[in-house]
C-alpha cells in the first residue's frame, strides 16, 4: 500500500495525482495540453466528489490523475475519501503532486490505506492495490496507524467458526508479545477462582471457555491508560434469542475488542509515553444448559448485584467485571469499546458513534481531535436520572433499562463499575454497511484514530477533575 522514495529505483514509473476542488478546476485545466483537456471535457470532469480523470501520454501510460474533492462545504470525508481511488486506479505507483489545502499529506496517506483493503481470507486470489509513494519521515506513523485498522477490520471480518475465544485469545497474545507485554489470562473456573463471575457467567454455555486477557506494556513511570474491549465472539442473544436479521452480522459483536486492540497497536507501534493496561473480556454468548437465565441475579466483580433482565445485554456484564478489575490499579483514565446497543444506531446510524464521560476536560480535545482527523463521534450525556430506569426491586440493579434512552442508561449500567475513575465509553458499531471512500463494507474501526492523536497530543495530562 505504501513505499518511500529510497524503496523505488530511479526507472519506475510514479504516477502524479493532483486532488483538486471545484472552484481550483479552471486553473489546472488551463495547464493541460489540448488533447487533455479535451479528454477532461468528453468525461465532464469538474472536480466533483469521487470523479475520476486519467490522462494518457502518446505512448499510452497513465501521465497523471485528477480527483475531484468536491466543495469543501459539502466535503465532510475529507481526506478520508482518498481511500476512492485504490479501488478506482490499476496497480502501479503513486503519489500526491497537489492537495488541497485542507487536506494534510499524513491524514490523506492514511485515507489511501484505509481504501487499501479487502477481506481476502477464503477466497482464492489477493488484490494487487496500487501503491502510494509517501515521506519516509511520515511513513512509519502511518503505516502503524492503517495497519491497525486493517487489524482491526479482519478481527471483526473473520467468521466466529475461526474466531471464538480460543483464537480472539491469540490474536491478543499475538499483539502483546510482538511489543513484549506482560500478559495474564484469567480462563474458565479460574475466572470464579479470581473474582470474575459476570464474564464466567455470560460465556459458561459455550463450548470454548470465556477468558480475560490482560497485557501491559510501558515504563511505570509514565500516566497509567486502561483500555478495555468487548470480546463477545459471537452473540446469539442468548436464551432471549436473537432474530435471523439480528444474529447474520453478529461474529462483530467482538468489534469492541478489535478496537482496543487496535488503538494499543497504534500507541504501542509509535512508543507513546504511556503505562498501557489492556483487557479484553472474552466470551461466546451461547444458548445450553449451562445458559444464564432471565431473572437470574449475578454477583459481579464489584460486589453490586444484576438481575437479568434480558440475556442479550450480555456486553456490559462482562465489560463491567473487566472495568473493575482496570479500575482497582488506579489508571489516570479508563477508554472501553464495546458494539454495545442498537440504541446508538437508531440514534445516530451506523457511522457515527457516540461516546460518554464521565469527566468533561477531555471532551472538547477529543472531539477537536475527531474533526482533524476526519474520525466522526458524537458526546452524548451520562444523563443521571435515568439510572432509575435500572432499579431492581431484588437485587441493586437490572442489565437493561427497557426500550428508551438505551444507550444512555448503558452507560450508567458501566459508569457503576468504575470506581469513580475517569473513564470514557465508546459505543460503536463496528460495521459499515454500504461502502465509501476509505471505508469498504464490512468490519470498522471507528474513534480510534481521533483518540491516537489525542494521546499523542498529551491528552493523559490534562485535567480530569471536573
């Protein structure tokens, strides 16, 4: 997807694209020669969004390429939509010539990668991508920051069959032993051994076991980050079983877990000053004799009681047992992923996804972050009166507070787990439904760029009193 100019011999060929808008079009088509701007005139090329024009020398190779960016009012992609073109040029080399002026040459390196992507697991030929030719300076962030977004897209592609918690398993010890992390994995009887109940109870039903894996990684010097995924490999509601339309995507219903992997690849990758705790709390959400029960009332890790009332809230018992145990060593902040309900779709759609804190400091560096970073979320609140909608007559909480406010009272169920601790919760699909620019259909990472740079930028030292 990518290479420097020292990879390439001074003979290859490395085709100019200049990504252009609208109101700039009269300027560079000014420049062309007649045969060319005839050719941009036959295809009505106007620097609209996505329009592709390819020049051609007298000899027939491809001498530049026009894109359009479209207007920039209307331009909410961004670079991002750069990711277009790998699935519109042949293989081959490239590079950027012009940009606009909006667009940074790093941000639109990584929309090209994110375009650079298909899940080629079973099938039996590999796409040639065409390649980009970027700064070396640069090309080690991103290359860290896409090549954790394509971990991240084939965690969720693969199928539960070849991605259950056996293998969700190894893909974490995968990831800490390449940058030398301590691990624990708590599995099984052991996770009732260690204080784990929720997460033994959600995935005691399957036939592989459920399992908290933890690594850390970092000088114990630096701000403590705790970062915890949703791990449920495949999701079939349990014993208030899912529809067929609601169980066919559910092997993403471990997307939370391929998030936090992904943003500790990118901190780890790029040796951020940052103590980095990760947890993945891993299960399969199974139906057997062995299921939990709606009406069952669990102990969690914490020592607050939950009485089920639906077994398809299942995500938030096992992120609950994991936050507890991150909160108890005291992390500057806490961040957990989880595809957790479809509340956030309905309010929100597929894309954008919305996220809760229960500090306001670091929203507004976070969202900042979001907009350069063309990485959409959106604050929504912890809003404290409908934690009444999880009373319990029985037990000190329910794990669903019924039909309205769904993602809302989520949030409240986890915020109960923290300790008090900053934490902020991400609340994403993991999905994109029908294909864009950067973005193919299927698995997603979604915040996680925005929240790199966020740390980068030092975001562990700002003020999280408030």
């Amino acid at each position: 997807m990518f290479t420097t100019q020292n990879d390439i011999t001074a003979s290859t060929r490395v085709v100019p694209i200049y990504v252009v808008r609208p109101h700039v079009w009269g300027e560079y088509r000014e420049s062309l020669n007649d045969a060319h701007k005839n050719t941009a005139k036959h295809y009505n090329f106007e620097g609209k969004a996505n329009q592709l024009l390819t020049l051609f020398g007298d000899k027939g190779h491809i001498e530049a390429v026009y894109f359009g960016a479209g207007k920039l009012r209307d331009d909410h992609e961004g670079p991002i939509r750069i990711g277009k073109l790998t699935t519109l040029l042949k293989a081959g080399y490239y590079k950027f010539e012009t940009l606009p002026e909006d667009y940074s040459a790093p941000l639109s390196a990584v929309g090209w990668g994110m375009g650079t992507y298909k899940f080629e697991a079973y099938l039996p030929c590999v796409t040639d991508f065409p390649v980009l030719v970027i700064d070396a300076e640069r090309s080690g962030e991103v290359s860290s920051i896409v090549g954790a977004v394509h971990l991240c897209r084939d965690l969720i592609n693969m199928p539960a069959s070849d991605m259950g918690p056996e293998n969700l398993e190894k893909a974490a010890l995968k990831l800490a032993n390449e940058y030398e992390a301590t691990i624990n994995v708590t599995k099984g009887e052991a996770l009732l051994e260690q204080n784990f109940p929720m997460i033994h109870a959600v995935g005691r039903a399957a036939h592989e076991a459920p399992r908290l894996v933890e690594f850390e990684w970092g000088d114990p010097a630096h701000p403590r980050l705790a970062l915890i995924g949703k791990g449920i490999t495949f999701d079939t509601g349990g014993v208030n079983i899912k529809s067929a339309a609601g169980a066919r995507i559910m092997k993403k219903d471990m997307g939370g877990a391929a998030h936090a992997l992904a943003l500790a690849k990118m901190i780890m990758a790029n040796n951020l000053p940052i103590r980095l705790h990760c947890l993945v709390a891993i299960a399969e959400n199974a139906i057997s004799a062995g299921a939990y029960r709606p009406g069952d009332i669990l102990t969690s890790r914490e020592g607050l009681t939950v009485e089920i009332d639906n077994t398809d809230a299942e995500g938030r018992l096992v992120m609950a047992d994991a936050l507890t145990k991150a909160a108890e060593d005291e992390p500057v902040l806490i961040i957990d992923f989880a595809t957790l309900t479809g509340a956030a779709r309905v309010a929100l759609g597929p894309t954008l996804p919305p996220f809760f804190s229960n500090r306001t400091g670091p929203v507004e560096g976070i969202l900042i972050q979001s907009e350069q970073q063309c990485d959409p979320i959106w604050h929504m609140p912890l809003w404290q009166p409908y934690n009444a909608m999880l009373s319990s007559p029985i037990a000190d909480m329910k794990n669903s507070g019924g039909g309205f406010a769904g993602a809302i009272t989520a949030g409240l169920f986890l915020e109960r787990f923290v300790k008090g601790r900053p934490w902020m919760h991400f609340d994403v699909y993991g999905w994109t439904p029908s294909a864009r620019g950067g973005h193919p259909k299927g698995g997603d990472m979604f915040a996680t760029r925005a929240l790199y740079h966020w740390l980068k930028a030092g975001g562990l030292n700002g003020d999280f009193t408030a």
